[in-house]
C-alpha cells in the first residue's frame, strides 16, 4: 500500500526505513523522501514510526502528524 501519495513511497518502504534508523516523520523524508510532499500523510507515518500499522478507519486515527 501506499503510504506517501505525494513521492510514491509504500509502507514496506517506510519499514525499511525504520529500520535503517528513521525515528521521525523528517528522518523518513531524508531516506525515502515520504512525508516530503503536502504533509497529508504525515498521521500514518507516525503509525508506521511507532510500530503500528494503518487503520481501516483513518478518520477515527488521533495519533497527531510527527
């Protein structure tokens, strides 16, 4: 799925990233560039960052943009 419309950049990506030392939503936009477009986003990277995934629900997701 993709997690940054704007770049092009899949939660798998992300993951990667996490991995590789992203720890916000600014590390994420310097290794794969998500986050780095028009922030709307930005709610569901910091899901990723966190270690929990998308919800079916997004509108009901209060986890506040990094």
């Amino acid at each position: 799925m993709y997690a940054c419309l704007c770049k092009g950049v899949t939660d798998a990506q992300v993951r990667a990233a996490v991995g590789a030392g992203a720890r916000n939503v600014d590390d994420l936009s310097l290794i794969c560039e998500a986050g780095a477009g028009c922030g709307g986003c930005h709610r569901l990277l910091a899901r990723l960052l966190s270690g929990r995934g998308p919800t079916m629900c997004p509108e009901k997701d209060r986890t506040p943009a990094a």
